[in-house]
C-alpha cells in the first residue's frame, strides 16, 4: 500500500510534533520540510489548512537556510476514459475546502465538476505544489487490454475524532463520461440503487481482474496465533459507472488468486514487525542499554515488550514459524531494522520505524504457478518519483509459499523491505 508523504505529514502534525521529513530535491540536495504555526487562522487561503489549523511550511536547502514552500494551487493529469483522451485540472478554491476540476477534451471543450470533503472529513490537499500529484490517485487499467475508463480515487481526511465510529480516511472514485466528470457510485452487497453508500471506508483498492477491484484485505490472530483474513471485492460497471461490493471467497481450491492475497497479507502483518515498526512498547521511561550487534561501538536502548502473545523471544520466534520457513525466520530476527532480544527473562525490542520507501506503491499479483506442493506468485510494484508522481511498474519479486497437508501454508519465498 501507497502511502502518501501527505499522509504521513498529518499523522505528524495531529500528534503536535515537530518533525522533519526528508526528500530529494532537484538537486539532489536534501530538503527538510518542518511544521510553522501560523498567528491567527486569519492566514491567506494559500497555506494549507488540516483540521482547521493553518500552518506553513518551509524548505531548508543545502545551505541550511529556510525558504518557503509554495502552496499547492492545482494539478494538472492525462486522462483515458478507453477511448478518448482528456485533460483533467484539479485546483483549490480560494476558500480551501473544495476542488474545482475542470476537464478538457480533443476538441478544446470544457466541462467543470466541485468536489467537497463528505461530513466529518477533510480535503486531501498536497503540502506543497512540488508534491501537486498526490492530490488523487489515478488508476489505470493495467491488467488487461479491455477498453476500461480510468478511474480517478480521492482520499478525504476524518476531521471530527469525536465519532469514534468513524474511520480515519473515506475515499470516493470517478470517471469521465461523456466529457463529464461523474462520481462512481459504490454499492453495498445489500445496497440497492436508491441507497448507494457515500463514500467507500476501505483503502488502497487494487486492481486484481479486468473488471474487479479489492480493498487491501484485513488480518486478525486468535489467541492461538491462527490468522484469518477479509477479503471484500467490488465489481466495477464501466457502462453504468459503478463498484458493488462482494464477498471473495479466497480458498486455494476455489480461487489460488485471492488465496495468494490472503497469505501475502498474512505475510505483510508478520513481517512488519520486522522491517518497519516494532511490537507494542508502552513504557517508555525504562529501557535497558546493550551493545549493537551491528556496530561495537553504540549501544541500543530495548525497551520491554507489551503484547499478551509473546512474553520471551522463543515464542515470538515460534509465532513467526507458523507461517515462515526456518531460512526466512533466521532473517528476519538476524538482519531486520527491528531486534527483539530476551533480557531479564522477557522479551524486549528496540523502538522505532525501519524506515519505508515511499516510492514504491501498491503490489499485485499478475500471474502464478503451482509446482507440486509449492505455488509461485509472480508480482508486479508501482513505482513513484520523490513527488508522489507514478512511473512505471516494477518487478515485485516472487512471493512463494508452501502448501501444507492440513490447509496452511508455509511462506518460503519473501521480499523483506529492508
């Protein structure tokens, strides 16, 4: 999954901590982009407003001095609908909590649609116009050569934490029709048309079949460490403009492709306690200094895990098994980003993110063999410029498992992010 620097930035600054964020220049030179409190929320329409709280943001170059960054204003993208060509401008209005979108055709036409935030969200708007194309995700059609209508996917940002109910972001998608932007109205299984549902709640919707998009499919342990996962499908109408929501049945017998999916975000879930963040730590005042397997020289702080399923390092280890061949499972625990270590007889880790490549983005699944007992996943990794803006697809690597005699499966094939 895709996440936007945006994203990240507003993780940061709802936790009111100012913090840097590294990114390539045109230069090569690194810039650092820090939060600045505006006075008043009196400030021009220009700054960037999240959750009603204006602020500015500034670029230290290479010399260390502090300029501003220029505010997003628009953006400006190539559009297919299958047929024709289109281009699509999406500009702020001087009030900052709209889209004006305006979408030409070959013959210079012109048409304009407004998109608002739904209640209780906010607008997706860039933090800077350098970062201008991650106001919305374009999906293309990259699967196959139907004649299929990009579809354009607009993120919105949950400005009211008073609903707990309510998820952090919503998305809503749309295609040109007609030389029109139209919003694609999203059905629930049991929706009828009347009653479409407003916006969809899931995320980072894939493109798996010609016509077919999945929601990044959720995974949930028992006290037995035995995952399950939910994966959801929506069939796309390119005729009527439509997603409607089914169930994916994602049994290897009855369909190896989502079974593929299900394990890898089985997979996914382990490995990032791996490679990007640690397990759960809540005390944070004590922690205890060891020498750094990777340089003698510096000490890392380890810091006591809190998570009920794994009290020492050997049933961490065994939990990571169940789904990981001994080769995988020695890699990780000797050469990923995050180290857990027994000491005092529980199990401790070091704090921290491994760091993520924002560059890459969402991985599907092309195509796959099945050789005896073990079935190879071929895959394929959007890739992004440091602006967000997509640039090709790239090799995913091969994501291999085993199949086993009562069901399971054994991953043995794995690109560690790291």
């Amino acid at each position: 999954m895709k996440k936007s620097l945006y994203t990240v930035l507003c993780a940061v600054l709802c936790l009111g901590i100012m913090s840097a964020c590294s990114a390539g220049s045109a230069d090569g030179s690194s810039v650092e982009i820090i939060r600045e409190e505006t006075a008043s929320s009196d400030e021009p329409a220009s700054n960037v407003v999240q959750g009603n709280q204006p602020y500015s943001l500034m670029i230290a170059n290479s010399d260390g001095e502090y300029l501003a960054a220029e505010s997003f204003s628009s953006y400006t993208l190539d559009y297919s609908d299958g047929k024709d060509k289109y281009m699509i401008t999406i500009t702020l209005n001087s009030t900052g909590n709209a889209f004006d979108i305006t979408v030409e055709d070959n013959n210079f036409g012109y048409s304009s649609t407004i998109i608002t935030a739904p209640e209780n969200y906010i607008l997706n708007i860039p933090y800077s116009q350098e970062t201008a194309s991650s106001v919305c995700k374009v999906i293309k059609n990259t699967i196959d050569n139907t004649q299929l209508p990009d579809i354009l996917e607009f993120t919105f940002y949950l400005n009211d934490f008073e609903d707990e109910s309510l998820p952090y972001s919503v998305t809503k998608y749309y295609a040109v029709q007609n030389s029109q932007l139209v919003e694609i109205l999203i059905f629930g299984e049991t929706e009828t048309r009347a009653g479409h549902l407003e916006y969809c709640s899931e995320s980072s919707m894939y493109h798996v079949e010609p016509t077919i998009f999945m929601p990044e499919p959720t995974v949930t342990f028992d006290e037995n460490g035995n995952a399950e996962t939910d994966i959801s499908i929506y069939r796309f109408d390119p005729d009527n403009l439509t997603l409607t929501k089914y169930p994916a049945n994602s049994t290897f017998e009855e369909n190896p492709l989502y079974y593929g999916y299900a394990a890898k975000a089985i997979a996914d879930n382990i490995a990032q306690y791996f490679t990007t963040t640690s397990l759960n730590v809540t005390d944070y005042e004590n922690y205890v200094e060891m020498p750094s397997l990777n340089n003698s020289d510096i000490n890392d702080c380890f810091f006591k895990v809190d998570d009920e399923r794994f009290q020492t390092l050997e049933e961490l280890k065994n939990f990571t098994r169940k789904y990981f061949s001994e080769k995988l499972v020695n890699e990780m625990f000797i050469n990923a980003p995050q180290k857990y270590r027994d000491i005092d007889g529980a199990l401790h880790t070091i704090v921290g993110d491994g760091g993520h490549d924002f560059t890459l983005g969402e991985l599907i699944i092309i195509d796959y063999t099945v050789e005896g007992n073990s079935v190879i996943y071929h895959t394929r990794q959007e890739k992004f410029s440091d602006e967000g803006e997509f640039l090709k697809y790239i090799d995913g690597g091969d994501f291999v498992i085993e199949l086993q005699p009562d069901g399971s499966f054994i991953v043995t094939g794995y690109r560690l992010s790291y």
